[in-house]
C-alpha cells in the first residue's frame, strides 16, 4: 500500500519498513501499542522527519504518513464517517520529534477532520517513544471545542480506547438531543456571510429560517461573518469554515444552508472540506417548489429549473445529479433522472421547454376566448405569504390552499365573477414573489407569470404586519419590473390589518397610498371592491350594497386544472 507524504530522499529499506507499517495492528483497547510506537519513533529518528499512522476502531492502519519536522499533511481521508457516528472512526497516532505538545495544527487538524482522537508520540533525544500525548473533541458548549491534552509516559497510558470513544459518542449524542428536539426534521446549520451589517444578516436569516421550516428542515444554529469582501473560494473565511464544519458536527446536522447563491465552484470546495451537504438559498427554494408543485404545468416548470441550475453544477461528465437534484432531502424531479450526464440533461431541458410551450399555446387559447368577451382580469400579485390566497378564497368563495409556510400557491388559479349591472370580471391567484427569486425559476415560470401581462389591474396584497413588509414591497416591484408589468395599472392592498392597532394600521395604509383589508373579515372587503370595480370600469359601483356582500361566483376559469365546484 503506498505510503503519504514526503517520501524524497528516503533509503529504500526505510520505506520498505514504512509500507510494512500497513500490516500491524493494535488492540481495540490501546491508542497505540509499545511496539508500534516504538517502530515510528525509530523510522522518525532515523528520517528527521514525522511519521503517522491514522488507524480504524479496529485497531487497522488506514494511512501510513511521512511528514516534515515539525509537521504533517494529512491526505484525503475520504468522506464517508464511521456508521451513524459524528466522528470519522479515525484517529491520528504521529510522531514529534521536539519532545512539543500537541500543536495548533493538529488541533485544528482534529476539528476539521472529525477526528476519534488525535495523539503524539514524543521521541526522545535518543529515539524512544518516551511519552504519549492526546486529545479530543468536546460537545456544544465547550470553548475551546477539545479536552486538555493529556500527557503520560508512554507505557504508563491507561486510556481504554475502547470505551472511550464509546461514551464520548453517547455524550455528543445526548448533549445535541438536550439542546433541541427535532422531530424527524432535517437539521441544518445556516450560514450568512455579508460585507453589510449584522441586523440585514439577521432579517435575512429570519426568512432563510421560514423557507426551511417550509422545506422540512430545522435550522438548529446560525453563523454570521462579516468581512470586508467575500472569500472567492469558500465565501465564509478559511478559519470560520473549519469553525462551521466542527459545528455541524457537534450538532449533528447533515445540512448546511448558505443564505446566498453560491457558484457552483464554491459549492464544490466547501462541499469537498465537509461530510454535510451543502446547499445555497436558490437550492432551497428549488426544493420547496418542486415539493409544492402538483399540476402538470407546474411540476414541468420546477423541474426545468432545477436542471438550469444543475447544469452548470456538474463539473464533468460522469457526476451524478443525485447530489444535485437531490434537493434538501433527496426530492429530484423522479429518481429515474438521477444518474442524468449533462448531455442527456441538456436534451431533458430541451424537451421541457418544448411541453411547456405547448401548454403555453393552449393557455393562450383560452386567453383569447376570454379577451375576445372582453371580460377585465384582476391579477393578485405580492410577497409569499402575503396572503393572497385567503384573500382570494374570500372573494371567490374559493378553497385554494392557504397555509402560514412561503410558496403556498404555485399554480394559478381563476374565476369569473359577476358584479351587479351585468359586469364580469375574472380573478386570479398567483405564485408568491421572494426576495432574490432564483433566475431558473423566474425564466421557468414565465409562461405563467405572462398571465400577468393581460391584467387589467393588479392588486397587489403586502402583509402590512410583517416588519420587513416595505423590503417585500420593492422586492415585489422589482420583479414586476423584471416581468416588465410595471405599466399594469396596480392597486397596493395592506392585508393582515387585524393584527395591527387601528390606527398605527390606518396610517401605514395612508402612508402607503394603499388600502386595508383583513382577508380573515369579510366587511373590510368591501372598499376593496369598491375600489376594483372604480377602477377596472372607471367609475362608482352602480348599486349600494350590504357591509358584506359579495360578487357572484360565475365559474371556474382556470385551464387544464380541476378546480373546486362553483356556480354554473
Ligand atoms: N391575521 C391574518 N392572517 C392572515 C390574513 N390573510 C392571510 N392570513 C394568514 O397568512 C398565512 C398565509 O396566507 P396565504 O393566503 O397562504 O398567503 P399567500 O400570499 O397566498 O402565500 P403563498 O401562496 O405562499 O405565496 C395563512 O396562515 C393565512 O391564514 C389576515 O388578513 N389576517
Ligand atoms: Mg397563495
């Protein structure tokens, strides 16, 4: 087996004894044995240089490794972990030859690697293994994250290895199940790394925390870093990543969430120095689309999305998309299309476009029909849980889905209403917009967001409760202004009113140039309709109504959807 590490100008009978390295073992319940150490101390000597062994929990050599003086570099230990275990069921046994404890870099080297253990073996000025140095990683809440070394003539060390990394395990176990109780929620550490302040990182966070929570995923800690600019390799600084990599595993997250888009080249190396997964903001909005997608059209849209932002992720030919597509917990468009090459990804996303094309021509179809009977649309618009959906369903005595989790509605739905005089007017519900909505899924969903540019008005619903709701309304212009819809006649709608002061909500709305309602009460529905019919006919309401009327259902207009019943 091939020894690691630097290897020049070393006798062949010196290396003929380090690759026979590979066929000792040491018992289950001994760091290292007498003869083992006493073995690399010599060859240390006698080379100047360190020598490590990394060995399994069975006592096997993994990695024979010959370093410089005062240091080693560790090769690639490869990913996989020991069975259900946080730590890598390796440790590190390696010569000093300084008679110098445990350094900052084995330390660092222990953290980052998820090390068993790590230990030094003192050479003596005449080349015996004289002493055993060692330490180990502790659980959340310990600063620093490793135990004391422990010093010992060699001979004289009792630790029973054994046992040992039996109960640190339990104890790294009990100490994350204490601290948080996940219920069958993936766990994940997110990470939010900015040039700007601190209270944007938060804010942000906060709603990186509610697409999670949307996704099935518990965000079990954050971590924030501030620096002049970003890291072009790993975004987050080299000491912080490694920082953030111990974390994780000292929570036990298989998921680690960055609260920004990251290249598919810094995806690469930070998901090269983990055992986690690493996915950005986009990845996670991708997942929650393709989990809430249900039509057809819908499902087609998501997965298109998904292979555009894959594609560029698959650095050769033969990686599989799996990781990619996997999204948070594995949810791809089919498993069948994991193993896709970029090639066949290119032809899938091809084909894709063609089908939804197709059902964008039939879409168009009934749009005609519809303008042909010249009947106004209003179009709801607005942030993701805006509340759009409830207030639809109110209007239109509808029964879309309406849910407190981001992306509730994916798929638009319509219906005809009657005003009194005979007037007719179609009403849709649209997918929510977010902050930084990914390109891919803006360019997929276009065909349906091109509904938008029939509307003769659009409402367009603000949760006037939520604190961050005037960056929700310029994040909503801004992709109107991408949809190139800002010359669409638009009426502002504060929603959510009930949960404010009345009057703290009636200035907002004066503020604001727009009109309160609360989609849960009905009476405050009607200057609302009022105000629709004002514009979309240009002129006042024909009769005067009861506080809670409401405009006929006339049908369900929604294409190539099944819709509740209404109202022939
Ligand atoms: N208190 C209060 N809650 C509301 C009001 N309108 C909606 N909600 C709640 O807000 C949450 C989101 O409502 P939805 O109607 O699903 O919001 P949406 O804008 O359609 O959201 P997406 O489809 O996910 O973009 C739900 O829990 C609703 O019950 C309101 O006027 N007052
Ligand atoms: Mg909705």
């Amino acid at each position: 087996m091939k020894v690691h590490g630097n290897l020049t100008g070393l006798k062949p009978s010196q290396r003929d004894r380090l690759e026979k390295l590979y066929d000792r073992k040491v018992p289950k319940e001994r760091i290292i044995s007498g003869p083992l150490a006493q073995s690399i101390a010599e060859l240390s000597f006698e080379t100047g240089r360190q020598v490590g062994l990394t060995l399994d929990r069975a006592g096997r050599v993994v990695h024979v490794i010959v370093g410089e003086a005062e240091k080693l570099f560790l090769p690639d230990l490869g990913r996989a972990r020991a069975g259900r275990s946080r730590f890598r069921g390796i440790r590190l046994v390696h010569t000093h030859l300084r008679g110098e404890g445990l350094t900052r870099d084995d330390l660092t080297d222990l953290s980052r690697l998820q090390l068993d253990l790590i230990a030094a073996v003192l050479v003596s000025s005449d080349g015996r293994p004289e002493h055993l140095e060692h330490t180990h990683l502790l659980p959340i809440g310990n600063d620093p994250a490793w135990a004391r070394p422990t010093r010992t003539r060699l001979h004289e060390d009792t630790l029973d290895f054994d046992a040992f990394i039996a109960g640190l395990e339990d104890e790294f176990a009990r100490s994350t199940v204490g601290a948080i109780e996940t219920q069958g929620q993936i766990r994940a550490l997110a990470v939010h790394v900015t040039t700007k302040s601190k209270a944007d990182a938060e804010e942000s966070l906060r709603e990186l925390g509610e697409l999670a929570n949307t996704a099935g995923v518990l965000i079990v800690d954050r971590v924030v870093q501030r620096r002049p600019q970003l890291d072009p390799k790993f975004v987050i600084g080299r000491g912080k990543l490694d920082e953030l990599l111990l974390r994780s595993m000292q929570l036990d997250c298989e998921l680690i969430v960055f609260d920004q888009d990251l290249s598919p080249a810094q995806v690469r190396a930070i998901g090269d120095a983990t055992d986690a997964k690493v996915i950005d903001r986009s990845q996670l909005i991708l997942d929650i689309f393709a989990r809430r997608a249900h039509t057809r059209e819908g499902k087609l849209q998501v997965e298109l999305a998904q292979l555009r932002y894959a594609l560029p992720r698959l650095a050769h030919k033969t990686t599989a998309l799996s990781r990619l597509m996997g999204g948070v917990g594995g949810r791809g468009p089919g498993e069948t299309k994991l193993e896709l090459d970029r090639r066949r990804a290119r032809d899938r996303i091809h084909r894709l476009e063609r089908e939804i094309e197709d059902l964008e021509t039939h879409r168009a179809t009934l749009r005609a029909r519809r303008s042909s009977r010249e009947v106004p649309v209003v179009s709801i618009v607005g942030y993701t849980n805006a509340g759009k959906s409830t207030l639809f369903n109110a209007i239109t005595q509808s029964a879309v889905l309406a849910e407190d989790k981001l992306f509730a509605t994916l798929d638009t739905t319509t219906r005809r209403l009657r005003f009194p005089a005979e007037r007719e007017l179609v009403m849709t519900d649209t997918v929510g917009f977010i902050r930084d909505l990914p390109k891919d899924l803006v360019a997929a969903f276009k065909a349906t967001l091109e509904e938008l540019h029939e509307a003769d008005l659009l409402l367009h619903i603000v949760d006037c409760a939520d604190p961050r709701h005037p960056q929700q309304i310029e994040a909503v212009e801004r992709v109107l202004a991408d949809l190139d819809l800002l010359d669409r006649p638009r009426l502002r709608v504060f929603n959510k009113t009930d949960r404010l002061d009345p009057e703290l909500a009636e200035n907002l709305c004066a503020g604001a140039g727009a009109l309160g309602v609360s989609a849960l009460r009905r009476d405050t529905l009607r200057p609302l309709l009022a105000e629709v019919e004002a514009r979309v006919w240009r002129g006042p309401p024909t009769t005067e109504r009861a506080a809670d009327w409401m405009p006929e259902v006339l049908a369900d207009d929604t294409p190539s959807q099944p819709g509740p019943a209404s109202s022939p």
